[in-house]
C-alpha cells in the first residue's frame, strides 16, 4: 500500500509539472510571427544546447525567444502598475536576452558557427550572428506587442524553476533524513552567533591575518555622490535608480568591503579566476573580487543590490568539514539599498549557497518575523552604526572561509589591494587558444568544484548540493526552501519601519 501511495505522489507531481509547463507554452499560440525569425531563433538554441554553451543566470520565457528572466522580474508580475511599468518589465526581459545571448554567441565554437551558418544562411561570423540576432529580436518585439493579450501572455509565461527537486525528497525519504540535518544546521547556527558576539581578537587564528582593500579604500563615503545615484529625479518606472555603467562602478568601489583573511595556505589567497589546461583556476597573485547589481523588494517596494563575490582555490584544511572540502570555494557579501540610497540589509553566503545570514540595519528594522515549523532567520550580527561613513570589515577564517565577525571601521595600514571585477567576464573568460568559455554550467554549476555533499546529503533535493554555484542558482537552505535570489526573501523574514 505505502508502495503504491508513493509511485502515485511521484507521477501526479510529474503530471502537475508538465501540464503547467504546457500551459504556459499555449500563451503563444495566438501570435502571429515572422518563421524567419522563429527558425533562426530555433537554430540558435539547438546549437547553443548542443555545445553546451547557454547561460543559466538568466531563464528562458517560454514562446518568446527573445525574452529572459529572473526571479525579481518573475516576483515583478503580479505587481505592475500600467503601460509604463508594463513595457519596462518586457524591456528589461529582453535586455536580459540580449546580454546573454552575447556572452552564448562569443563562446559558441567555430564548427557550432559553421552548423548555423549551414542552417540559416548567415555567415559563421559571430558578430554577424549576434546582429542578426538583434534585428530578429526587435522585430519579434514590435510584432509580438500589436498583439492586445501580449502583456497578459508573457505574464503567463513567465516561470523560474526552483533548485530543489521534489523527486528527489520523495526518492530520498527527505521528512527521515532531515531530522541529523536539522540538528547539524542548529549546531551552525549557534556557532555563528558564538562567532560574532566575541571581539575579533580572540578569534581562533591558524595563519597570518591579511587585510584586502580595494582601490579607493582610503576616501571617505562620499554623501554627494550617493544622492546623485539614488536622486528621486532619475528613477525608473520601478522606482529604481537609473545607473550607468560608470555609476555601477562608482557604488561598487564605494561599498567594496574590508576583507580580512586568515591566510594559512595558498587555498586562503582569493584571486583571479581563468581557465589553466581547461580546467578554472584560481590566480592567488591577482587578487580580485567580482561585482554585480541585483534587485529584491523590501516592504514591498522595489531595491537595488550590490554584490561582491571572491573566490578561492578550494575549501581546504583541518578547519574546514571534510565533506565540504574540495576545490574551488567562494564568499558572497550582497548590501541592499532602499529608494534613496541607505543600506537597510546585508548578507552572506558561500558561493555553494550554504551558510547564509542576514546582517540587517537595526535602524529600519521593527521585527523579525517568527515562523512556527521553521528555523529562525539566522542574524548572528547587525550591520554597525559606523556603516557607511566607516567601510565595512569582514573577517574570514581559514580553509573554510566563513565570515566570523563584521564591523566597520579604519584602514588598517598594511594591506594588499585587490581588483575590482564586473562578475559577468565569468561568463565567456578566454581560454589559452584564444577561444572563450564561461566557467559555469548551463545547470548553473562552476565547473571543477566537485564535492562529496551531493552522495551524503542526496535527500535534501538539491543537485549538485556544495558545489560551486552561479547567481541566480544558489538555493540557501537544506530543510525547507529558499533561495538567495528571492526578491521576497526579506519581506517573508522581517518587518521594516516605515517612514
């Protein structure tokens, strides 16, 4: 009976899946569209499929090529307010498309160009693919738009798989297995919050601590600058801050942290990633952090992000759970913003999604929400009054390189610069022949960090669960459901003031 109870679960979970997914495909089905647009769109996934060279940080929309999303713009839909709001949100889909396509386009080998140029006419010409590409791009856009149940059809479209694997729970017997995971996650959690309540010095040190910096580490926060980036008058539709290119660079150095590392072997030294033999590498002696800007909602309301990522060359040593050793490893700070530029949350994560914490502004928070059946959110610190006149500091233990204390404050006097990097050059890195390759898979997984976790922890339903992850696919909690990216994750943890 229990048999039978089981193989039942399994197949109406499998049948609600793909009913929805065809659900969501028969939103296009009304349009009329351009076949030469459609067949060289066909062609262009097949081939970018087949060489294995599709971006997962951004979600293909079923029926609409030239559309891609995230979970905010997922999280947007139900939200919009008018054409206006309307068109941006399919504006910034396509825009999402377009950049990945490139990055898909540039690391497409030449015998795939040779296969497309055989299949559509274009030359195997990677610009004269990516051009093609646009003009087919924009001409889906204008067509699909005279189309009056447009708006409503990509909202039906619109869909971000989650990271966890239902059949997987089921296959692994998940609500038995999670019972040692809980009581080893409560043991995590308690050790953070020992961690952060101690002053840094006495800190288990096993190396030398070493202190990066960025560039522009030694100018003060620039108030000026910041109201210009977050001035009400240069808002989108969203409500969000109009940045360039040259702005995203300026608020990435104003906010870059302090790291401070304890450095007992060369696996301490976050560096430069590049491929070496094809295989990622970490170059130790160009020491790097890589940014990008994301977008989540607090109290409802639209928020800009920075992100700050380093990697390392593995999770190494006595310090570090030899389940989680392996190579490659990586931190990520993210600090959100609200409408006029104040940082109202922080948060951390390894690069694998585990061992996240929130690190809110004590000024902007009235509670925290308290959820029965469920861990408490994990808030081991608060981000310090001196932030953001003082930078932030993290300190980093060895081998496994977890974030034991926060403050903000000076300078210290010896430190090492470290370079600061836009994360997307990890999309398409040059290999030594001069061909390009991202150092991610197109399940979203970077490649060479192999571990052990996934054979052990099999039943939480997270493939791949300790390897390396890429934005966008970092599932953050091993009992339950959650993921960084979450554009709800603060609003379902905390109550914000209002002002």
């Amino acid at each position: 009976m229990k048999r039978k109870l089981f193989i039942i679960t399994a197949a109406m979970f499998v049948l609600i899946q793909a009913c929805a997914g065809l659900d969501r495909h028969k939103a296009t089905e009304k349009l009329p569209r351009d076949q030469r647009a459609m067949a060289f769109f066909v062609e262009l996934d097949r081939v970018t499929q087949k060489y294995r060279v599709a971006d997962a940080s951004r979600f293909p929309i079923s029926g609409f090529p030239y559309l891609r999303t995230d979970r905010f713009l997922e999280g947007m839909k139900d939200k919009l307010i008018g054409p206006e709001q309307e068109h941006l949100w399919i504006e910034w889909m396509q825009n999402l498309d377009l950049e990945s396509r490139e990055k898909e386009i540039a690391n497409l080998p030449k015998i795939a160009l040779l296969e497309l140029a055989e299949r559509t006419g274009e030359p195997p010409d990677r610009k004269a693919v990516y051009d093609r590409m646009r003009v087919y791009s924009n001409h889906l856009f204008v067509s699909d738009r005279r189309y009056p149940e447009y708006v409503a059809a990509i909202k039906k479209a619109v869909f971000v798989p989650d990271e966890y694997s239902t059949i997987r729970r089921i296959l692994g017997l998940y609500p038995v297995a999670v019972i040692p995971v809980s009581i080893a996650t409560n043991k995590a959690n308690t050790r953070y919050k020992h961690w952060h309540q101690i002053p840094p010095e006495e800190l288990e040190t096993y190396g030398r601590l070493t202190t990066f910096v960025s560039p522009k580490a030694t100018k003060s926060f620039n108030h000026v600058e910041m109201d210009r980036l977050f001035d009400s008058q240069n808002h989108d539709a969203f409500g969000l801050p109009l940045l360039t290119q040259e702005d995203i660079v300026k608020l990435a150095h104003m906010f870059a942290p302090v790291i401070t590392q304890d450095v007992n072997a060369e696996y301490d030294r976050f560096g430069r990633v590049f491929w070496d033999k094809h295989q990622v590498t970490i170059d130790s002696k160009l020491v790097t952090v890589y940014y990008y800007i994301s977008y989540v909602f607090v109290d409802g309301i639209p928020a800009l992000q920075m992100n700050y990522a380093i990697w390392y060359s593995g999770r190494m040593g006595d310090n570090s759970p030899w389940i989680e050793r392996g190579p490659l490893d990586g931190l990520t700070l993210r600090i959100t913003f609200d409408s006029i530029g104040r940082p109202v949350m922080a948060d951390v994560m390894n690069n694998c999604g585990c061992y996240y914490f929130f690190i809110p502004n004590k000024k902007y928070v009235r509670e925290v929400i308290e959820k029965p059946n469920d861990f408490e959110p994990l808030i081991p610190t608060w981000l310090p009054d001196e932030f953001p006149m003082k930078r932030i500091h993290l300190r980093v233990n060895s081998g496994w390189h977890q974030v034991q204390h926060i403050h903000a404050g000076d300078i210290p006097d010896e430190t090492i610069i470290y370079e600061l990097l836009p994360y997307d050059v990890l999309k398409s890195l040059p290999q030594e022949d001069g061909l390009k390759e991202s150092v991610f898979t197109p399940d979203g997984i970077m490649k060479n960090s192999s571990r052990i976790e996934p054979y052990i922890l099999f039943s939480m339903g997270i493939p791949n669960v300790g390897y390396m992850r890429q934005r966008g696919h970092h599932a953050i909690k091993l009992v339950g459901r959650e993921h960084f990216t979450n554009p709800y994750i603060y609003d379902k943890n905390f109550v914000f003031i209002r002002e």
